[in-house]
C-alpha cells in the first residue's frame, strides 16, 4: 500500500519539478530571444524611418552583408537593387526573400541562413514597389540554439533528478504516515487483546453460573465477584481507550481555571490513606505552602491518581509512597515518589507508551499501561515535562514541572 502511495507522491512531485522546470526554462529562452533581437529589430526599424528615399527609385547598390542593408523590389516582385546576377544567392532564392507581411518584422529563413527584415509598400511613378531592410542574424540564431540545446540537456537532467528527488521526498513524507499507521494497528491489535482478557473470564464464570441455575449467590459468590471485578477492569480500561481516542482527534477539552493545587493534593492524600494503611504502606504529602495554579483541576486529580495507583501497586508493604508540591520563581513542580520495585533503566522511555508494561508488573499487577500515556498527555496539555528517575529495587520518582505562566487555552 505504501509503496504505490509512494510512487504515485513521486509521479505528482516530478510533474510539478518538470512543469516548473519548463517554465523556467521557456521564460530564459524568450527573454534572451527577446534581448538578443531586440538591438536587431531596433536598427531595422531605424533604418527603415530615415533609409527610405520618398517617391523616387534609389539609385545605387547596396552592401548584403550583417548590418541592416536595403532590398528594393519592383512591381512584378523581383530584385531591382542591388543589382545581382542571375546566379546570386538572393537572385535565385526571390521569392523566398520576398516580404510576406509589411510594416512589421518577420524572419526569413533561407537554405540554412536566417534573416529579419520590416518592409514597407510605396506607390511610385514606376508602380507599386518594396522597399525591405534586412539583416542577417545567423550568429544569433546559433547562440539560441546552443541556449536551446543546454536548456533541453538542463531540463532533462533535471527532470531526472526531479524524479529521484520526489521518489526521496516521498519516502521521507511517508515515514511519520507509516509510523502513525504502524502505530495504530499496533493500538488497535493491544486494545483487542486488552480486552478480550477479561471478556473471556467474564463468559468463563458466566458458563458457571448457568451450570447450577439452582445454587444461591451465597454459593457463587466468588464467580460473581470475579465477573464484577472483571466488569469495572473492563470499564475502566474502556474510559482510558476513550480518552485516548478523543486526545488524538483532539477532541478532548481542557478547561483551566484557578485552584489551589495543595489543597488537591491534600484531598488525594485523604483518599488513600485508608488504602495505604490497608495494605501496610505509608503515604504521606508535602506542600509547605500555599500554590495557586491555573489548569484542568478534573485532569490534574487524574494525572495525581495514575501516579499514586502506580506508585500503591509497585510498593511493598511498609514502603513509603510521598507526594510534594514546590513552587520556584517559574515553576511549579509537583513529584511522586515511592521507594518500590523501581523501574529498569532500558525501560524508562518506554513506560509512556500505550499498553507498555514493565515485565516484572504483568504478573503482579492487573494494569492495562495505558495510565502513564494518559499522564502524559495530561501533563502536555498543561505545557508541561514528566521525567522519571529510578532505582530498581529502591525507589522510583515522576516529576512534573509546570510554567508558572501557564496559557488558558
């Protein structure tokens, strides 16, 4: 598919290279041609204003040769001035020669030679007769056509070249479309495996169930549990596919507004305490003073919710998770930190990519590594960076710097 998108990305680059090629190429030629004949054209019509004896027959010969020189045509068409011999190249070639248009110029062009001349007609007492200057412009037309020949042998090598270079264009424009595509299968082919997981235990205890449509829910509590369990797993991971579909299509609004983001961390700090408690871990927050901050609070609780769950699951118990809150003079910096299973060091710039998974967390941990991708973005959409240092086994830091300056947009 790519291939024929790429060859057809060149035909459409090298015809526009060509066409422009020929453009050019035939607006070089005609503005030399037309410099080139001008200075010709000039003296013709100079010599044809104060050249021209009024009502009398010139009398004498006239020199053929470069410069402008004058033929007089009698009557009935044939050369009376100069006078030439019968076997002179003019004299055998007069009705060549003869003038088909008057008072303008025109180009002859005889056995191989090339003249332009203007003629004018005057009534005389001898008749009708012609008075046509003329000048040679072999020289000339040879420059044009050297000119013409390097602009053919020009164009046909940039042609050449247009056409390799639009076959190089293409497959540079192509590469992000390719990457975007390969990417989007790959979404599309972790979506499905994501979930189907928990559609195949869900239809799995569901066959259960119905084995024993006499059992009370006492007795199938566990299946019921499970199928519930797996239900919110599966709703959750479909929100998260949502939110990532509408912030590609940039779909997703954002509304900021002014909050206090201690307090919020405050909030989310109550909220898990319990949790952590639970599971024997300690979660503490530290924000020593107040932080007035400009943002999506929905979307900032979000991105301090994924850090925190990540941080609950990859810490053992009696580990320590803290969450701080620090402004500088252009900054706002807010880190989560745990002194977990740490993350390896191969593995650090891929844990923002979607369905990505650390190894040692598929087993332990029912994630869907979709969470950071989200926090990523989050934190994007706020002009803002993410950066992770880790240690494994010790501990693991996320911290998100913010610009004090923060855009409502």
């Amino acid at each position: 598919m790519f291939q024929k998108t790429r060859l057809q990305l060149t035909l459409l680059n090298s015809i526009v290279f060509i066409v422009l090629i020929a453009i050019l190429s035939r607006t070089i030629y005609y503005y030399t041609e037309n410099q080139i004949y001008r200075e010709v054209n000039d003296s013709l019509r100079e010599q044809r204003m104060g050249g021209m004896p009024g009502g009398n027959r010139p009398q004498g010969e006239f020199q053929l040769g470069p410069g402008p020189s004058v033929i007089v045509w009698g009557p009935n068409e044939t050369i009376i001035e100069p006078r030439l011999n019968e076997g002179s190249f003019f004299k055998v070639n007069e009705s060549e020669f003869f003038p088909k248009t008057f008072d303008e110029i025109e180009e002859i062009s005889v056995e191989g030679a090339t003249y332009r001349a203007i003629s004018t007609q005057v009534d005389t007492e001898y008749g009708r007769m012609t008075w046509q200057f003329i000048r040679n412009v072999d020289s000339e037309k040879a420059m044009l056509n050297r000119l013409l020949l390097i602009l053919i042998m020009g164009g046909g090598m940039g042609s050449l070249l247009a056409i390799g270079a639009g076959y190089l264009l293409a497959g540079r424009a192509l590469i992000p479309i390719k990457k975007s595509w390969e990417q989007q299968q790959q979404f599309v082919s972790d979506a499905s495996h994501e979930i189907r997981t928990p559609l195949a235990v869900i239809q799995s205890r569901a066959d259960l169930l119905f084995q024993a449509p006499s059992a009370t829910i006492e007795e199938k509590a566990e299946d019921i549990s499970i199928i519930s369990k797996e239900v919110r797993r599966l709703k959750k991971l479909v929100n998260s596919l949502l939110i990532l579909t509408r912030t590609d299509s940039n779909q997703m609004e954002v509304n900021k507004a002014s909050f206090f983001l201690d307090d919020l961390i405050s909030e989310i700090v109550e909220q898990y305490i319990d949790i952590a408690s639970f599971h024997n871990k300690t979660i503490i927050c530290s924000a020593p003073e107040q932080v007035v901050f400009l943002g999506d609070k929905e979307r900032i609780h979000q991105l301090l919710v994924i850090l925190v769950d990540n941080a609950m699951k990859f810490t053992e118990e009696g580990g320590n998770i803290s969450i701080a809150c620090v402004k500088s003079a252009s900054s706002i910096i807010l880190s989560v930190e745990d002194d977990g299973k740490g993350i390896p060091q191969g593995e650090i710039s891929k844990i923002f990519d979607r369905f990505y998974q650390v190894e040692h967390s598929r087993s332990s941990n029912e994630g869907s590594g979709l969470g950071l991708s989200i926090a990523k973005w989050i934190v994007q959409t706020h002009q803002g960076t993410i950066k992770v240092t880790s240690e494994e086994n010790k501990r693991t830091r996320f911290d998100i710097i913010f610009p004090r300056n923060q855009r409502n947009q």
